[in-house]
C-alpha cells in the first residue's frame, strides 16, 4: 500500500489517465482508505474545472502568481 506523499505525487497523471494500471490501483486503493488525499483530489478536480472555465481570460497577476507558486509546490 502507498502512502500519502506517493499517492500525492502521482495524481495529476492520475487525473490525466497517464498512470500505469499498477499506479492507477494503488493510488485508487489509497483514496479509499485516505480523507486528506480525496480532498487534494477534490481540490485538483476543482481546480481543472476553474482553469477550463477561466482559460480564455487573463488571470491578474496576483492570481498567475499564486498558481505558478502552487504548482512549484506541488513538483510540477
């Protein structure tokens, strides 16, 4: 079983279906049993939805700024 900073560091290819079958099993049985990961799973879920909406609108700066940090964060 994976733990929360490997099931972490594969949920945006999670999202994207670009996991391997093995990947994609572990990280789905880790959400199961993990409250905190389906919340960043909710929130990345969430997240593509905004992106998509907003994708033909300029983000002030303040706004790209903050993202761009996030995803550094994150290991993008």
């Amino acid at each position: 079983m994976i733990d929360c900073y490997q099931a972490l560091r594969h949920l945006w290819n999670y999202l994207d279906g670009t996991v391997d079958t093995a990947d994609r099993d572990q990280v789905e049985a880790h959400l199961v049993r993990c409250v905190r990961c389906c919340g960043e799973l909710n929130f990345a879920v969430e997240l593509r939805r905004l992106l998509a909406d907003c994708r033909f609108q300029d983000l002030p700066d303040d706004v790209h700024h903050r993202l761009n940090q996030t995803l550094d964060d994150l290991g993008r």
